[in-house]
C-alpha cells in the first residue's frame, strides 16, 4: 500500500490555484467548494495518483477540469433554468479600491462568463497558470492546437465584448 | 484597443483569495474518507501485494536472463525484504509438510492392518479350551457336504437304479 500523501503540503501549494481555476468554470461557490474537497478526498483515497506525475500541479488541474465537467453536465440535465435564477456571477478578482478598475474587472467577469466552458478554461490556464498550449493540451487532454485555436477565440470574443467599455475607460 | 493590451492586462488581475477556513473542513473530510478507505482494503491490499510483489520477483528474474546497466544494480533491492518472505513462505510450508507426513501412514498402517494367522488360530485355541473347561463345548458337528451336481452321465446311471 502506498505511503500516505501530506495533504497539508499539496493544499498550500496547489489549492489557491485549483480554487480559481473552479471557480472560473463552475461560476458558483458552493460547486467550487465542494469540487475542492471532492478532489482532495480522492487524493487521500488514492495517495498512488501522484507516484509517478511530473508535474503535480498539471495533474491536479486536469482533475479538477474532469470534476467540473462532470459537475457541469449532471447541472445542465438538472437545472436547466440554473443560469436564469443565479444571484450573480461569483468575484473571481480580488476587489479593487479604484472605481473605474472595479468596473473593468465586473464587466470581464460577466464576460468570462458567457464564454463556453472549453474556452474560459484554456484562457485561464493560459492566463493565470501560465501554462504553454502544449501543457494547456495535456492538462486537459486535447490537441495543442485546439487549445491554440479557443485561446485566440475566446481572447476575440471578450475584446468585443470590452472593447466599448475600454474606451469609455480611456 | 491594441491586441496586447487586453491580454497583458488581464494577466495582471489579482485573482481572488482561497477562504481560509475552507481548509479545515476540506483537510478533515479528505483524511476521514482515507481512514475509512484504509480499513475497508486491509485484507484486499496484503493479497494484492503478495501478487505484487511475486510479479515483481518474476520481472527482476526475467531482467536477469537480459541485465541491463540499470538492472544489474538494482537486482538485489528490494528483494532481500521479499526474499525473506518468501523463505518465510516456504518454511512453514515444509514444517506444516513434515508434521503431517510423520503420524498419518502410521495411524493409517495400525488402524488397517489384519489380525495375522497364528495370531487368529491361538485365540480360536484358547475359546475351545474355555469351552472344555466350563463344560460347554460340544464337539463340532460334520459340516455339512457342499452340494455338487454330478455329470449328467452318472445323474442319469443314478435315475436308472433309483
């Protein structure tokens, strides 16, 4: 049987990224929050997942895409009105002090928001994680050009989607 | 709005901080569902690594027959761990071995073997001699002759004179 993983050393390393990153694709706190634990009970379950990964925090990430598509599905069959009722699209930046800035990122977040799964994914890997395409593609488990291919899609779309408020800004 | 600026900006957004007190639940509940899971494959996983290991066993004695640089070295660890195992193994298979082997045959010649002749003789000897003594034996008496059919050639020399 395998040794025990140190939990606490992979939650202080990876779980605010893992947190931001769930947090973009579910748009929804509690999901995140219970995707989050459902992830680390199957890393204590399964302490064998990360004997041979090179990079863990690639790993983690592709798990938690896994989680949260499954998670998106089972809410598409369930709550087909779920979009309509939600209160608000959850903060996925820190608050800002300055008020034009806080706009900016309110209107980015509802933006992210529209944009399909699948892209808002690879943007924010590319992003926020700095991942090339090619770990962008293993991470979730698609071609390095189609990764390339919503990356330059989903940038399009929300630099449409601000450019008016962009300019008013400027 | 120039292509970069977007994109570079968007890279410099601070993204919102993990809840701290989600850690205690979330680290809690993950090490209770690994306890659980612990004790449910105890049994499971001693079996399971006793295969593992006998396949590993076979692998580094297949790696023998074609060493590698890499194997060579790494012929002896972990097996002398698994060695001593299986010496283990193999001991107490022989001991359990030579334990039964030891009573079975004997118990099995003494409970099968016959009373021999002489031995059968004397005590039919000694129950006459009883007999005479308390008065009450008797002589045997003629055992009666076996029936057997003559040929039909002096049956019917027999039918003639009766």
């Amino acid at each position: 049987m395998a040794a025990p993983l140190n939990l606490e050393r992979l939650y202080e390393k990876h779980a605010q990224a893992l947190f931001a990153f769930l947090l973009n694709l579910t748009r929804h706190d509690t999901d995140t929050r219970d995707l989050l634990q459902d992830l680390f009970i199957r890393l204590a379950r399964r302490p064998d997942l990360l004997d041979d990964v090179r990079d863990e925090r690639a790993f983690l990430l592709r798990m938690a895409h896994n989680l949260a598509l499954d998670l998106i599905r089972r809410r598409s069959t369930r709550e087909k009105n779920y979009e309509r009722f939600a209160a608000e699209v959850p903060a996925l930046f820190a608050p800002s002090l300055d008020a034009d800035e806080a706009v900016f990122r309110r209107r980015l977040q509802e933006a992210l928001a529209e944009l399909p799964t699948d892209q808002r994914a690879v943007l924010h890997l590319k992003l926020w994680e700095n991942l090339t395409f090619d770990a962008i593609a293993e991470a979730l488990g698609i071609p390095a050009n189609t990764a390339a291919s919503r990356y330059r899609y989903g940038l399009d779309k929300l630099r449409q989607k601000l450019r008016p408020l962009y300019e008013e800004i400027k | 709005m120039k292509a970069d600026d977007l994109e570079q900006r968007m890279r410099d957004l601070p993204l919102r901080q993990l809840p701290a007190e989600w850690k205690g639940p979330i680290l809690k509940a993950a090490r209770e569902a690994a306890l659980r899971t612990a004790g449910a494959t105890t049994v499971t996983s001693s079996v399971f690594g006793w295969c593992k290991m006998l396949s590993n066993l076979s692998a580094r004695l297949a790696a023998t027959r074609h060493p590698t640089p890499d194997t060579r070295p790494a012929l002896l660890w972990p097996c002398p761990r698994a060695w001593a195992g299986l010496a283990v193994v193999w001991a107490g298979i022989l001991a359990f071995q030579w334990v039964s082997a030891d009573t079975e045959p004997a118990v099995i010649a003494q409970d099968n073997a016959p009373p021999s002749p002489s031995l059968l003789q004397m005590v039919k000897e000694q129950r006459q001699r009883l007999a005479q003594l308390t008065g009450q034996w008797e002589a045997p008496a003629e055992p009666a002759r076996a029936y057997r059919p003559k040929p039909k050639s002096e049956r019917q020399l027999d039918w003639s004179f009766a």
